[in-house]
C-alpha cells in the first residue's frame, strides 16, 4: 500500500484540493482502490469527494475522517495512524492524507508515509515559510532507515510567475523532487465541490493538474528504485522514539548520513504545460522561430562547404557567399574633389593660392567663350 501525505503548516496553499483531486486521478485514471484520509477538522477535501463522486461506482473514494487525539501524548497519535493503516492495508492500493501540520505533531509521523508532499506558493513569504518547515524535518528525509521522499509542489501559480520556479528551486539547501505547477485559476476555485479537476473544462487548468499527477506517479517509481517498498521488516524499523536522548541520536545520524551534494529531481518535465505557446518553461530548442534559422543557418553552410569543394575540383574561384544567397555589397563610391573656381579663391578667401595666369592664356580663354563647337577647333587647327 503507498502511502502519500499531502501536508504544510501554511493554510491556503491547496492541500485539500491536491488531496481531493489527487484521489480522483488514482481512483478513475489509474484505477487503483484508493483511500482519502482526512485529518483536517473542517474536512474540506472530504466534503469535496462526497459531493461529486457517485454514490456506489466503481472508481469511488473511500473517505475516512482522522481525529487528531488531544491528549495521551505524541506517541498516542502514531499509535492511533498506524491502526489506521492496518485497518485500511487489505482493501486499498493507495493512501492519500491530508493534514495541516501543527507544533503538537513531531517529525517521528513522517516516517509512516512513502511520499510528503509539500504545496507552497510562488512567493518570497511563502517559500521561506515552506523552506523553514523543510529544513526542520530534514533529518527525516536523510535519515539512515527507510525514510520518506520530499516533494514540493508549486501550487496556485499564475502564468507570470512560473519562470521564477527553477530560479528558486536552486536556493533550496536540501534534495527533493520537483513537480509541474498547479495553475492559479477562479475555475478551481468554482469548482470546489462541483467538479474535479482531472476532467475540468477548462483545459488549461486540467492539463496542468494531469501533469502535476503523472509527476507524482513518477515520484512513487522514484522512491521505490531508492528506497524500496514498505513490508513488515520496514515496520520494524520504524520503533516509536521514547526519549529525547533516542530523538537525538537518531538527527545526528541522519546528519552524518546526509549528502553534501544537493539533488532536485524535476519529476515530469517537460510535458509539464507542454500545449502552452506561453509557457516561459520552455527552453529555447522548443521554440518554432530559433529552430527555423538553425535550420536555415546549416543550410547556408552547407552550400558554402559545397561550393568550397568544387571550387578546389575545378580550380574556379566562385564567391561562396553569393552562392549561398548572400549579397555581395557594394563599393563605396569615390569622392571626387570639386575644383575650386577662379574667383573667390586665394589667401584672402581662405583658399589655396592659384597660380598667375599669362596675359596670353586669360585673352585667349577670353576668345574661346562664346565660340561654337566648329569655331573652337579650327581655331586650335590656326
């Protein structure tokens, strides 16, 4: 039986719609008997099943409400989930919990469950909130026995804000595995009790929750090739922690089995929004015009190369480059300088100083204006 925990102590960032609609998916899409345990008092996500789902299908949820006990301790809690857990092990494939954690609970409670999956917002406020909350249970994803795999998912994300997900993925100071986000929309919002989402009408907003779902079923894989399956022997190595001294060795155990290099797996990229001409997501080989000038690009070289060979064949010397339908530009044109004229020329006019003219010279140029063409040369001819 997988087990998946759907959990933050920030209110507001989708835990009850991932719960109720993750449910759909592995129920309708995956068929799998599938189990919604429902540890939020208001039970938002139960209602939602209840109020959509057909009473005796074949792909129904089972719901089940979990009271959080107030009194008795820690101890009592885990005691009171992993009955729970027996009870519903025979009739179900998969488990999905939803629960807003709280400072009653402790860390020991993350290792009843295969995946944790984290939502959070795109935003600075949240995001740090998220990664405070990480950090703290850290010691429970990196522990030495069978531990957890941590998921985080951006969720309620609007279209502008989705280039700034890997950005801040990178900050984070431990290993997880990254979905596809779940888009902000006031269709999900209407749909609360209405509609699932993995067979909404809008389908925008049904692609991406799908591609958020296959990214958890691609975590699950992930998590069994690391870690194995959960069977009685796992069972085993989970005791309850008694003491606080017991609490201890096990963090510093995790702390030395810790990896100092830092991993985020980015679990079903890139289909993830893959029909959006906008996605900001995708990277520049995707995109329709930098692939038709590559391709014009190698076919320019691919002339220029042709021509270079049969060139060196033939010993003709072609330009390539008009070859390969480039146009050969042309020269400048020549500035030829203006003779200065006659008058106005000089030092005293700033130019330069023209040489003096003969008597002879300046009276015969004074016989020559006004001539016709035939008076001119037989007038040289005297």
């Amino acid at each position: 039986m997988i087990r998946i925990l759907i959990t933050n102590q920030k209110g507001g960032v989708g835990k009850s719609t991932i719960s109720a609609n993750l449910s759909r998916y592995f129920a309708s899409i995956r068929k799998l008997r599938t189990t919604l345990l429902d540890f939020d008092s208001q039970g938002s996500s139960t209602r939602w099943v209840k109020e959509v789902q057909k009473e005796n299908a074949p792909d129904a949820i089972r719901v089940k409400q979990f009271q959080v006990p107030k009194t008795g301790g820690f101890n009592r809690v885990v005691i009171e989930l992993r009955r729970v857990m027996r009870q519903l092990e025979p009739d179900t494939d998969i488990v999905i919990a939803d629960l807003t954690w709280n400072d009653f609970l402790n860390s020991e409670l993350l290792f009843e469950f295969d995946l944790v999956v984290l939502p959070t917002a795109v935003s600075d406020v949240e995001l740090i909130t998220t990664v405070e909350f990480a950090k703290r249970h850290q010691w429970v994803f990196e522990s030495t026995r069978y531990h957890p795999t941590l998921v985080i998912v951006p969720s309620r994300v609007r279209t502008d804000q989705t280039s700034a997900i890997h950005r801040y993925s990178e900050e984070f100071p431990f290993s997880f595995v990254l979905t596809p986000p779940i888009l902000d929309s006031i269709d999900a919002r209407r749909a609360f009790a209405k509609q699932f989402l993995v067979r909404h009408r809008n389908n925008r907003l049904q692609a991406s929750f799908m591609s958020f779902s296959r990214a958890i079923d691609q975590s699950i894989e992930l998590h069994h090739a690391k870690n194995g399956k959960r069977d009685k022997a796992t069972e085993s190595q989970n005791p309850l922690l008694h003491s606080f001294l017991k609490y201890r060795v096990e963090i510093s155990k995790a702390e030395r089995n810790a990896s100092a290099e830092k991993t985020v797996i980015r679990a079903g990229y890139p289909s993830a929004l893959a029909a959006s001409a906008r996605n900001p997501l995708r990277s520049r080989e995707d995109k329709p015009w930098l692939r038709h000038a590559q391709k014009k690009e190698e076919e320019q070289q691919q002339s220029v190369a042709a021509v270079s060979n049969s060139d060196t064949s033939q010993g003709q010397a072609q330009d390539p480059l008009q070859v390969a339908g480039f146009r050969k530009p042309k020269p400048p044109l020549a500035l030829v300088p203006k003779a200065y004229a006659s008058h106005g020329s000089g030092p005293s006019a700033g130019g330069p100083t023209a040489p003096a003219a003969s008597p002879s010279g300046s009276s015969s140029q004074q016989g020559h204006l006004g001539k016709s063409p035939g008076d001119q040369t037989q007038a040289n001819k005297s």
